[in-house]
C-alpha cells in the first residue's frame, strides 16, 4: 500500500527522485526495471501508478458510457495524458512537459502515498491542499462518518 509524504526537487532534466517506499509498489519488469504509469489525476496533481493499478483505474473509468459527453472527456483526458515511466538506475521518472504544465509544477515536488497510487504534488500546491483540508479526519472523527471510498473515480475531475 502506498502511504508516506515526503519533498524532492524536479531536477534540470525534468526527473524526480522516487523514494524506496513508492518503488517498492511499483511493478517490476522482466529484466529487473521498475515501471509505473504516470497520468494526470484530480485536485491538481499527477498520478503514478503501478501497471496493473493503472488497469484497474481504466476498466473502472471504461464502464463510463461513452454517450455522456463528460464520460467521453474524462476517457481522452485520463488515457491521453497517460505515460508509461521506468525508473532510471538512479530511482528517478521523467515527467512529461505537458504534465508539469497541466499542474503548474517547477521545481519543487511532494509525493505523497495515496492507497493505490503515489500523488505527484508541486509543493506549494501541496502545502495549499492540506491547509484546507488538514483537518479532515478531525472531522469524520467528531461527526462519526467513515472514510471515503476507497476507489475515486479515474478522471472524474480530469
């Protein structure tokens, strides 16, 4: 399971570091790489999944018919700016100009372990995210409420 937040910094060729405890979930190849699929995901973000993680994001969104036309965005948008990423003998994924673009991400980058995936977060984006929404558990604790489901929607926000 994914879960940990931690800072790195996109380095001049657009890399960053993946800490151990997210490689470790992510699938290993046959000739011993590590791969993941990075795409776009909500809230401001991109999202890094392991391979059959992203499968299971896809089958999910492709029950979505296709005549809603919000359906047929969310499909383009999720699989569109979906990339397979294999991480260098230094631990490090390139990512994509038009992804850093779509989030505003420069320089600075938290990563943080959401379940099934890692969440990609330039750090003042981040830093904005948990400033309005820290305090959440506090509240499904005071107001008895369970925790959300599990499995959000792929794309629904894209």
């Amino acid at each position: 399971m994914f879960c940990g937040t931690s800072q790195h910094v996109v380095d001049s060729k657009n890399r960053v570091f993946v800490p151990k405890r997210i490689q470790d979930f992510l699938t290993r190849t046959a000739t011993g790489g590590t791969q993941g699929v990075l795409t776009l995901g909500q809230d401001g973000c991109l999202y890094l999944f392991p391979v059959a993680g992203f499968q299971a994001a896809a089958a999910e969104l492709s029950t979505r018919t296709f005549t809603d036309e919000q359906a047929r965005a969310a499909k383009r948008t999720f699989f569109g700016l979906s990339t397979p990423v294999e991480l260098d003998s230094s631990g490090r994924i390139l990512i994509p100009e038009e992804l850093r673009e779509r989030i505003g991400l420069e320089k600075d980058i938290v990563i943080v372990g959401v379940e099934d995936r890692a969440e990609l977060w330039p750090a003042l984006a981040w830093k904005n995210y948990q400033r309005e929404h820290g305090s959440v558990l506090e509240t499904w604790n005071r107001a008895g409420a369970s925790a959300p489901s599990a499995n959000p929607s792929p794309g629904s926000g894209a």
